[in-house]
C-alpha cells in the first residue's frame, strides 16, 4: 500500500531507504535549501525516483541561505576536512534543518492523505545535527500527529543503525552508490577528505568487507 512520502535528499541515506520501501512510497520530496551540494544531490534523487517510477518534486527553500549560517551554504572552501565528528563538523549544521523541511511533509501528506513521512537519519548523525536524534524525531512525530487531521506520523527506521549498516542494506538491494552524493564541498567530484566523504567511505568499506 502506497502510504507514505519521503524526504529525499539523493544521498546514500535517504535513497537507501528509497529503495528499501519503495513499495509503499507515493511521493518523494526534495528540498533546495541552497546548500553547496544541493544540486549534485538532487540530480541523483531525480534520476532514482524516474527509474522507481515514484513521483518526485522539489520545494525551494531559497530563504535559509539567505538568513541562516552554516558552512554548508558559504561554499566548498568552508567546509572542514577530517574526521566525521562533532568538533570538526559542527559549522556544517543548518539550523533546525529537518524541522523545517518536515513540517513542510507533514502539509504535504496530510494534503495527500498519507499516513507516514520517511526520514533517513542515523545513528552517526546524533552528536553533530540535533534535528537527527532519537529526542527530536519522537517529539516532531507527537507534533505532527497532534497537527494533522489523518494523525500523520514519521517512521524512521535507520534512527538507531550505523551507516555501514544502512550501506549494508543498500548493496543487498543491489544500490549503486556512485549514483548518489555525499561531499559537502559540492565540487565536480567528491574531495575525499571532508568528513562527508571519509564517514561514506569507511561506511562502505565496513558494509563490504562484512557481505
């Protein structure tokens, strides 16, 4: 049964779980938030919801990098290189990023009487984006079900799983990881030593070496 809307950014997350419960997604949604990756990204959510044959669209955001500051919206040469931890990645948060874009969903699937609105995020994000963790997800669900006539709710099931685990489950599914973005510099190809790129690389070399 098609009962659910996802937030989709065109990352190995989110298009993980595209495919995982791709049977019961109706619409995928994308934000351009003007993030410096923003449109690698989103080409790749494009290309994956045309082959699923899912409907897809894309609101703009253009107001948060004209008011809000992260390094994520002042271009590739902000964005710390190194480890994938809360001291190194901490600039890159958009404030309340995923409370923003989910209660945009939370309209949207109300409007199209879905139940469920799908969210990738993952253990590995809890320290560095407060918009990810186990607290504000539950929160915003109780929030969005008190909000909407059809008692829409969030289901994210990656919340306690690590991102090896999530790329495990992606290569099982058969999921070519080169057709999605990761790196936070937004460059004609990914830098390799952002926190973004070295957490996905360390992700599928785990997730491989364990299949």
């Amino acid at each position: 049964m098609k009962d659910s809307l996802i937030v989709l950014s065109g990352g190995m997350d989110s298009t993980t779980m595209l495919y995982e419960f791709r049977d019961r997604i109706a619409l995928a949604v994308s934000f351009h938030y003007g993030s410096n990756h923003n449109d690698k990204e989103l080409a790749f959510a494009k290309l994956h919801c045309e082959r699923l044959g899912i409907e897809h669209i894309i609101i703009p955001l253009a107001f948060m990098k004209e008011h809000f500051s992260s390094s994520l919206l002042s271009g590739g040469d902000a964005i710390p290189e190194g480890n994938y931890d809360e001291d190194n990645m901490r600039s890159t948060v958009v404030p309340f990023r995923n409370g923003i874009m989910l209660s945009i969903a939370a309209g949207l699937a109300e409007n199209r009487g879905l139940q469920y609105i799908m969210l990738a995020n993952h253990s590995g994000d809890h320290t560095i984006y407060p918009d990810c963790r186990p607290e504000f997800v539950n929160a915003m669900d109780q929030a969005v079900c008190a909000g909407t006539w059809n008692n829409v709710h969030l289901l994210t099931p990656y919340t306690h799983i690590s991102k090896a685990e999530i790329a495990r489950h992606g290569l099982r599914l058969g999921i070519n990881y080169d057709e999605t973005w990761s790196c936070y510099k937004g460059g004609d190809k990914p830098c390799g030593v952002c926190g973004t790129c070295r957490e996905r690389e360390e992700a599928l070399r785990e997730a491989q070496r364990d299949l």
